[in-house]
C-alpha cells in the first residue's frame, strides 16, 4: 500500500473507527507516532479512557487532550493540577469564580468520572471545576473522603443541579460533610431530571434527624405539586437507591410515606434501617406503601439481623410487598436470623429469584440452602460463602432431591461432610454415598461458569481435601462443567491433586481461565501446575 493510500484511509471517520477498536493503547501510540496526521485522527481514541495512577504527576500539557476524555479514574494526589494552571483557589467560589479558573479547559466527552485517591486541599476546587466543564458527564464515583466547607458544598449542589443535566449515576462512599448537607444532597439527587441510580455508601451516625426528614418530605410534595401543575409525572426518575446509613434508623414518618409517594419507578433497594415499627397495623401499611408505590421492585438487600427487630420485620414485610424478586443479598449482623426471611422469599419469589446472597456471616441451614436449590428453578447465582463470620454449609447427607436449578451459572457454597449414621450402618459407606451424591448434583449444572467450594473442616475427618481428585474424590463427576471459566477452592483442596487431575482440567473444562486458591495458595514449583500453565498460557492463579 502506498504512503498516500495509507493517509487515504486516516482521513475517513468510519475506517479510522473500525480500525481503533481493535488496537491496544500500546499499538495506538506507535501509529501515532508515525506521522502528524494519523497522530491527530488516532488522538480521539488513544485518550478516551485514561488512568491517572498513582506517583505519576499528570503534565499540564494533557490538558489539551481532554476533550478527548470519556472516562477519567484519578488514583493520585497530585492528579487534578493540571486543570489549575496555577491559579489561586478563590475564597467563596461560585459558578463564575469557576469559569474564571478553568483556563482552556473542557470535558465534552467525559461520562464517568472516578475519584479514588484521599483529597489534599486542593482536589476539591479541582473536581468541581471538572464536573463543572463536563455537561455530558453520566455517571460520578467518589471513592475517597472528601472535606467540603460548607461554601463548596453548596457549589457541588449548583454544579449538580445545573451542570450535569446527563447525570444517571452518583455514588459516594465516606464522605466528611455535614449531615444538614446530606439532607440537601438528597432532595437535590431525587429531583434531579436524569438521575437514576444514587448509591450513598456512607454514615451519617447519631441525630436528632427527624425535623430534616420532615423537610425533606415537604420538598419532595412541594416538587411533585409543581410537576403536576406542569403536567409532567411526578415522583423521581430513581431506578436503584442506596440511602445513607443512619444509626438510629429512619423514622417510619418519613420511610413509608417516601416510599408510597416518591420513587415510582424503583426496581433496586438497598433497605434502610427503620425504627418504630411496632405493630402489625405498622407492617401492613408499609407494604401497602411498597405494593403501590413500588411497583417495579425486584431487586432487594439488606440486613437480617435479630438483634433490630424493627428492622428484620421491614425486610420481610418487603419482600412480601414485591411482586417479583429477581435477587435479595443479605447482610448479618452477629446475631442473625434469617430462617423466616428465607422462609418468605421461597414462598412469595420461587420462581422469579434469580439471585441470592448472604454477606458478612449468617446462620443459614443446610436445610435453608436446599430448599433454595431445590425450589428456584431460575435460579442463577447463590452465594452462602462470605469471607468473614460464621459460614452456613449444606450437608452432603442432605442433598436427596435433585437440584431445579438447572442454569445456574455462580454457585458459592461449603459443603458439611458430618453425617447422622443410623444404627447398624457403616459412618465410612455414609459419607461416601452422600459426597459422591453431591458432586453428580453438582456436575449435572452444565451452565455452571464459577464454582466455589469449600469444606467445613473436622479434625475427625482428614478425607476431606480428596474431595476435588480422580482417585480418592470425586473429580470425575464435574466433567459436565463445560462452561467452568472460574474454580474457586476456599479450602486446601489442591494439595492432594496430582498431574491426572489437573490434566483431567485440562481437558474436560475447555474454557477454564481462572484458579483461586484460599489461604497459603499454591506451590509454584509443583509440575503439574506449570504443566498447565504451559498448556494454557493466558490462565491466571491467584
């Protein structure tokens, strides 16, 4: 191809696109520097997604580069100066202030912006001049506290309100401002034109709250009265809400009236804390304010701790109210009880979940976690293996009725290889009946593309690591995993494997990419480990 049909190509909008998505950064950058104009029709593509890391101090030259910007994740202290050309931070900034500082700067493709580096003094002033030059922007993470005086706070509420007309997703996680200034967050993030997913991952503590609920309430009526004046629909355009965490709960005053009125178009909650809900004449008017008001609900987490009654009670009442769950993750406390939550869910949702979870510890049965997998036939993901805390186990003596969740594809769970061994009958022929009956139930999830497993661990029994080999185990019952892209082992499962075993991997898992090893991991060293490796170069350990 000659040099002139080559700049030929570059300079048609549709082949430069369809060429740039198949480079890597790495390959974008070498044509660029080939020549000035391939450079300036391949500059677009280069910067739409750039990382400032970590001990990098960004040049102040990028700024001629971020109109480019579709995404900007800032992980550096230092990362925002590039925007201040050296300009002193005004007192009282206001919208003009900015406009003033922002020498030759503007984001007109940025749509997600992602803070996650502690902020110096001078980030904030920097973030909202950003935020206030990208009208465009769709979607805000704030991963790191932020200290605002109350001045830049009430500018973020400006830019919020007035700049970011696209904005459909807000999350903040720790966030130092004052808690009157949560109150004006919120009424501004529910009236917001365009916002449809607010994540406030954040605590506001101890309060006398209530007058600022009341406030809040009232500005949220007075808005939906001006909207319906205006004939326009009333309530907020909110599809997924996390509410900010308040120690003594919200009031049911604000909760159940916030609910019926004001989010109709609600599909994902994270439920908050309630207190005060005392009687039965309490629950059912909650549900009556979710049944109406929420209509489209179908996705739910929260705790389901004994310990806040109040609470427990508001997410059964939830869940009742819902028409049809599609997934619930539960988050427990150290005294939780979630028979009766679970009890709820497989009568009211069975056959809509499609998702369940337990976090943070939890008293689920064996029996819960086999009414779950025997009776949610949609059924895609279940996870009842948290990190931390006590950990529910099914027990291989209880799996007796085949499994309906045919298509699931994430299955996190431990496993209990105790046994009630019934006069006259061998512990030893039990067991194994029991593991080889669970490993087939689990190997008939031909859909499966993550497996989880962990053993609960008996000082009695020291069988239990065989489980995952051909000889002593019961490996080859897993070869209908043709879609397995993750193994998971949470115990020492792998010491006892042997070349067969993995070479088994090898053959019968085609899409196998990912091996995670619980504590101690692995020996590097081991033949058949590098064996695979070799045989799979792109596979990752961990």
């Amino acid at each position: 191809m000659q040099d002139s049909t080559k700049h030929l190509v570059f300079t048609i909008p549709e082949l430069v696109a369809l060429i740039a998505q198949y480079l890597s950064p790495h390959d974008t950058s070498q044509w660029m520097m080939t020549c000035k104009a391939i450079s300036h029709q391949l500059a677009p593509y280069f910067w739409r997604h750039p990382v400032l890391k970590r001990n990098h101090q960004a040049p102040k030259s990028l700024v001629r580069y971020t109109c480019h910007f579709q995404s900007l994740d800032v992980s550096l202290n230092k990362a925002f100066e590039f925007v201040m050309e050296d300009l002193p931070i005004p007192t009282l900034p206001t919208p003009h202030a900015l406009v003033a500082s922002a020498v030759n700067v503007g984001f007109p493709r940025l749509k997600k912006l992602t803070i996650s580096t502690p902020a110096p003094d001078n980030i904030p002033t920097s973030f909202l001049l950003i935020l206030y030059h990208s009208p465009n922007l769709t979607e805000l993470s704030i991963q790191r506290p932020f200290k605002l005086n109350p001045p830049l706070i009430q500018l973020f509420l400006i830019v919020l309100t007035t700049q970011l007309p696209c904005l459909q997703r807000l999350s903040i996680q720790p966030w130092d401002i004052k808690s009157m200034a949560v109150f004006e967050l919120l009424e501004a993030c529910f009236n917001h034109p365009q916002l449809t997913d607010l994540q406030c991952e954040f605590s506001m503590g101890h309060g006398a709250y209530d007058p600022w609920f009341t406030a809040l309430l009232k500005c949220l009526e007075d808005a939906d009265k001006a909207k319906e004046d205006a004939g326009r629909p009333t309530g907020s355009h909110l599809k997924s809400l996390m509410l900010p965490d308040i120690r003594d709960g919200y009031p049911k005053e604000f909760i159940i009236p916030f609910l019926r009125s004001h989010v109709p178009n609600l599909e994902r909650l994270r439920f908050p804390k309630v207190r005060w809900l005392v009687n039965e004449m309490d629950i059912q008017e909650l549900e009556e304010a979710i049944a109406v008001g929420c209509p489209m609900l179908q996705h739910l987490s929260g705790s389901c701790c004994v310990d806040e009654e109040d609470y427990c009670m508001a997410i059964i009442a939830t869940i009742r109210s819902c028409a049809g769950l599609k997934s619930f993750v539960g988050y427990d406390e150290e005294h939780p009880e979630i028979g009766s939550v679970i009890k709820n869910l497989l009568e009211y949702h069975a056959g809509t979940l499609e998702k369940i979870e337990f976090l943070e510890g939890g008293c689920v049965s064996s029996d819960d976690i086999h009414s779950i997998v025997t009776k949610c036939k949609n059924l895609r993901t279940l996870r009842m293996n948290p990190d931390d805390g006590p950990t529910p186990a099914l027990r291989f003596q209880a799996v007796s009725v085949e499994w309906v969740c045919r298509d699931i594809t994430v299955l996190d769970i431990l496993v209990d290889r105790e046994v009630t061994v019934p006069q006259g009958r061998n512990k030893i022929d039990i067991v194994i009946q029991s593991a080889q009956r669970f490993f087939a139930q689990v190997g008939r999830l031909n859909k499966l593309e993550e497996l989880s497993l962990g053993c609960k661990e008996c000082l009695e029994d020291e069988d239990f690591t065989k489980d995952l080999t051909l000889e002593y185990g019961w490996l080859g019952e897993l070869a209908g995993l043709k879609q397995l892209r993750h193994l998971r082992m949470h115990t020492d499962y792998w010491s006892p494997m042997s070349h067969e075993d993995v070479e088994f991997m090898n053959t019968s898992w085609p899409k196998l990419e990912k091996i995670s090893f619980g504590w101690g991991g692995y020996d590097r060293d081991e033949d058949h480990w590098e064996w695979l490796r070799e045989r799979r170069p792109h596979i990752i350990f961990v």
